[in-house]
C-alpha cells in the first residue's frame, strides 16, 4: 500500500482486466506504476538529484551557488512534478489559473467609482450578490440599513474591497495581471485536451479532440467570466488550499493534511498583514504564492512526507 507501506487493496475487477490488457511484458512504461506511485519515486529522486547537484565547499562562488540552488528548488520540483504527472498538473494548473483570473477587488473600483452615475451606483449596489463573513461595511461611511444585516454569509451588496471577501458579481479584476492569468488558462486548457486526447490515438486523431475540449473550457470560462462572478481575496486563499489536497496526492494522510494546514497558514497570515483592498492591486497574491512555495519545500526537505515504499510480503 502506497499510503501505509501494508497490504495493498484490491483493485476492482474492471481496472485489474484494463490493467492486464495493456501490459507487456518487457516493455514496462513508468506510467504503469501508478500516479501516486510515480510522484512519490520522482519526488524523492527530484530531491537526491537536487543535493547532489548542489555546490559544497567553502568560498564565494559555492556559496552564491548553493543560494542560487535554494531560490530554482520550487521550480526545479514543479518541472518534476510535471513530468511524472502531466495530467494531474495540467488540471491543477487551469484550475489555479482559473481562480487568479477570476479573483478581483472584491467590489467597484476606483475607476467604477468615477464613471458610475449615482442611479447606477445605487442600482448596482443592491443587485450585486457577495458572499463575505461581513458584510457591515458601508461606501462613503455612515450606516446602510437593510444591507446585509439579515443575510450572514449571503447579502445582497457589493463587498467594496474587503479582504474578507469569497465571492461576488462585481466584474471588477486586479488589472494587467489578469491578462497574464487568462493567457495561463489558455496555455493549460490546451494542455489539459491534448492529455485527454491521448486516448484517442497520436497525430490528428488526439489533436482535433484535444483543441475541442480546450475550446470547450475556455468557451465555459468566458461565460463565467462574462457574468461578472468575481474571488474575493479570502476566495482565493481558500482555492489554493484546496487546490493543495489533490496536489499533494504523493504524501503520507497526515503529511497531507499538513501541506493543506501550511497552505492555509501561510495565505490566511499574508491576508491578515496585508488586508488588500480593492485599490491594494495583486502583489499580495505573488507575495503568498512564493512563500507558500518555499514553505513547501521546506516541508519536503525537512519531514519524510512521501509514502513509504510498498513492502514486498512474499520475503517475509
């Protein structure tokens, strides 16, 4: 068993005939060993090869060059991870595209401010739908009655920058950051069809299906995008720690649960200095991102978090 180092279960009688009806003896591939399998064997060779290439020695050159090995280490085991695991990342990756294209300020801008009339101000103000833990807060000061005293986690009002924010229709983003973020969409919707596609043969037969399933995402992610659904700051926060659980599929149960508390952790605390706002931008966003990053390697280099190594009950 790849979670527990015991007996494995038994797979159903379904996947065992696929599994028999397409292995050859003699010409075993890696990807026969498994997903989880097959992570957790290039994660820990990702990691030998990483202290092997690493400078020893005294000096400045080894010096600069083990500093430069630790900032390219969450890189160089993203690459890893995507060789062994190139449908798993892609999906991880147009989902997480997804949320960072999606997340916006959490209500009406600065630039909606200054072009709205004060009856369409009024109008999208009680028809936006936010979803946020408060909703008290009240544009221009004063008090709003009526708006979101009744409703909890669910009132009828924009959320106008509160970092607090899940979700809402405000339509407003981060600015050219969201360019960037739907170019990665795109980039990952193609890669997601093209591994889908390989079942169905090499050359056209996997591209013309490949291409139609990423027009199919994409066409599905601008109407979403079209409606005006917005993550709020702490939408997008807990997007990544769930995006983390299928991510870290490689470890142990409770070394999972953990990268998923540290995800939490470190996004929840960057929330907590940072409060962004709707005039904040997304530099918080890159600042969580590259510390969740290094937090994780971190984890990796310092708790045997893999799976142990299926043991072998024959020898016993």
């Amino acid at each position: 068993d790849q979670r527990g180092g015991g007996r494995p279960p038994t797979p159903a009688p379904a996947q065992l005939s696929s599994e028999v009806e397409r292995y050859s003896v003699g010409r075993q591939r890696f990807a026969d060993l498994g997903e989880r399998r097959a992570l957790s064997l290039a994660t820990r060779f990702g990691m030998l090869a990483y202290r092997a290439a690493r400078p020893s020695g005294g000096g400045v050159l080894p010096w600069l060059g083990r500093r430069a090995m630790t900032l390219i280490k969450p890189l160089a085991l993203a690459v890893v991870y995507a060789l062994a695991a190139p449908r798993r990342v892609a999906l991880l990756g147009l989902f997480a595209a997804t949320a960072l294209a999606f997340t916006g300020t959490g209500g009406i801008g600065q630039v909606g401010l200054q072009t709205m009339s004060a009856d369409s101000y009024d109008s999208q103000l009680y028809t936006m739908t936010a979803v946020a833990p408060y909703q008290g807060y009240c544009p221009f000061g004063g008090q709003c009655e009526g708006i979101g005293e009744d409703f909890g986690w669910f009132a009828y009002a924009p959320v106008h920058g509160d970092w607090t924010a899940i979700a809402d229709f405000s339509g407003t983003s981060f600015g050219p950051g969201v360019l960037f973020a739907m170019l990665l969409v795109a980039v990952f919707a193609v890669w997601t069809g093209s591994r889908i596609g390989l079942r169905f043969g090499r050359g056209l037969a996997r591209w013309v299906p490949a291409l139609a399933i990423a027009a199919v995402l994409l066409a599905a992610e601008y109407w979403l995008f079209s409606t005006g659904f917005r993550l709020g700051p702490l939408g997008l926060a807990l997007a990544a720690v769930l995006l983390t659980w299928p991510a870290a599929i490689a470890y142990r149960t409770g070394a999972r649960i953990g990268a998923t508390v540290l995800t939490a952790l470190v996004f929840g605390g960057v929330l907590v200095l940072a409060e962004p706002d709707a005039y904040s931008g997304g530099g918080w966003i890159l600042l969580a991102a590259v510390l969740a990053a290094y937090a994780h390697m971190l984890l990796l280099s310092t708790v045997d978090v893999l799976a142990p190594r299926p043991r072998n009950t024959a020898t016993r």
